[in-house]
C-alpha cells in the first residue's frame, strides 16, 4: 500500500516546470532588426509620395488661375504696327503694347469684362500740344472677313501733352454720348445687317461707358486692339457726325481722319486677344 501511494502522489501532484525557448541568436536579432528597419523605409516611402502626388496635384490644378504666365511679343506685320513707346498699362498686366493676352489667371476674361479703360501714357509727348487717341478693332467681326471695320471702343480729344507724360488721361470722350450699349460678343451677327442710313444696327439700352471693352466673339480667333496716337491740330473742332455716334462699327476711320486733318500716329501699338473660352 506504501508504494501504490507514493505512485498516486507523484501522479497527483507531477512536476510543472515552465518550458523555456531558447534565446535567438545574434544573428538572428541582426536579421529580425534589418526586417523592421525595411518595413519602416517603405512606409515612409510611400508616405512621401502620397504627400508628392497630392501637392503636385495641387499644383497643377491652380495653373488654371495661379498659374505661371507666359507673354508672348507679337511678330511679323503685327509687330511693325507698334511704335513711338506707346504705353497701354492693364490691372495685373501692366503695359500690354505688341503683346498676346494671356489666357491664365482669366486675364482674357477680366480684360473683357471686369477692367475698365486702360491708363495710357506717352513720355515722349509735346508739353504745348493735345492729341487725340483712338481705340478700333480692325478685326470684326473676324480678322478673315473685316467687313465690319473699324470697330470704334473709344476716341478721346484735347488730350494734353503734360497729362499724356505723366500717364494721366484726361480730355474730351467722343463716345461718351452713345445712346446705345452694342457688343458684338452678345450677338450672332450672321443674323444683323446694318440699317439704311447707318453703319450698324442700333440695340437698344442704358447708356454706354465711355470705353468699350474688347470682346471678341467665341469661335473668332484673334483680334487686334489697335491705339492709335494722333496730333491734334490748333483750333480743330472734332466731333463724331449722328450717324458715327449711333453706331460702333463699321466706323469709316481713315475718313474721320482726313476730315479733320489727323494726318499719321506719332505713335501706336496693340494688343491681341481671343474670347475667353476658346
């Protein structure tokens, strides 16, 4: 009986000594570190390209508005017109003579429709002589088929040589009385012929600024915007005929020029421009 109890009391109460696993190896803890440390790099790698793909995403979707602006200069024929350091300065812009309007930041846009007339300046003008400068689209209804030249935007009088040097204009404008608001970039014009006994239809509507924006119409290409700079002869009483005041386009410039003995620009530029959305 002694021995069958001792047996039941080694099995009732065996030994539990806890198992120990055998400690890695140098190597293997070089190895297991070598691991983490590559799981660690890609994720960091991916992190950085995450955040590049996203910045750069950014970026480029504020081109459109915030964008780098390229000036181009204008070649060729367009090019000889400027001359005489006319200086034609634009909000943001500054001077736009002999140039391409941009289309970033929605200068083609702003021009057309938020700005208002341009500040215009001539170092080179005589301190004891006016001068009278004329605004025309020589382009309309498109540069392919003129038939509707010149396109009057605006013509100011007396102008004096010291408001011309020192960038601030000031005289008479010819266009201020125009009874009528008429762009050619509100309508279709294969739908309007001129009436009899005026060059261009009339629209009826509030009265216009005193300086017509340029609006090309969409779909018409480039426009030339044409300022021309004239001497303005002593004693000369200049004034647009009823018929000049009721209509914008098709003005007959090279007749109202010789009419009141305007002779050729001292100076003139340009600037070229399409319709926003082409």
């Amino acid at each position: 009986m002694l021995q069958w109890s001792k047996i039941a009391i080694r099995i009732k109460r065996p030994r539990n000594k806890s198992r120990r696993l055998p400690l890695p190896s140098c190597s293997c803890k070089k190895s297991l570190w070598k691991v983490r440390m590559k799981l660690l790099v890609a994720v960091v790698l991916v992190a950085g390209l995450a955040g590049i793909a996203a910045w750069g995403g950014e970026a480029f979707a504020g081109d459109e508005h915030v964008g780098t602006c390229v000036f181009e200069k204008l070649t060729g024929q367009d090019y000889k017109f400027c001359r005489g350091d006319l200086e034609v300065f634009y909000p943001e812009l500054g001077d736009v003579g002999c140039t391409y309007i941009p289309k970033c930041n929605q200068y083609r846009k702003r021009i057309s429709k938020d700005w208002h007339n341009p500040k215009i300046a001539y170092p080179q003008a005589d301190k004891n002589k006016k001068y009278v400068l004329i605004m025309v689209d020589p382009d309309a209804p498109n540069r392919a088929n003129p038939k509707y030249r010149f396109w009057r935007h605006w013509v100011v009088i007396n102008i004096k040589g010291t408001d011309l040097r020192a960038g601030k204009l000031r005289g008479h404008v010819l266009t201020e009385n125009t009874s009528t608001v008429f762009s050619y970039f509100n309508l279709s014009l294969r739908y309007w012929e001129p009436q009899p006994g005026s060059c261009w239809p009339v629209q009826q509507g509030p009265e216009s600024e005193d300086y017509g924006r340029p609006t090309p119409p969409s779909q018409s290409g480039y426009h030339r915007y044409q300022f021309r700079l004239y001497e303005q002869p002593a004693h000369e009483a200049i004034s647009l005929s009823p018929e000049e005041e009721a209509s914008l386009g098709s003005w007959p410039l090279e007749r109202f020029i010789e009419q009141f003995r305007l002779g050729s620009p001292v100076a003139s530029t340009q600037f070229l421009t399409q319709h926003h959305s082409d």
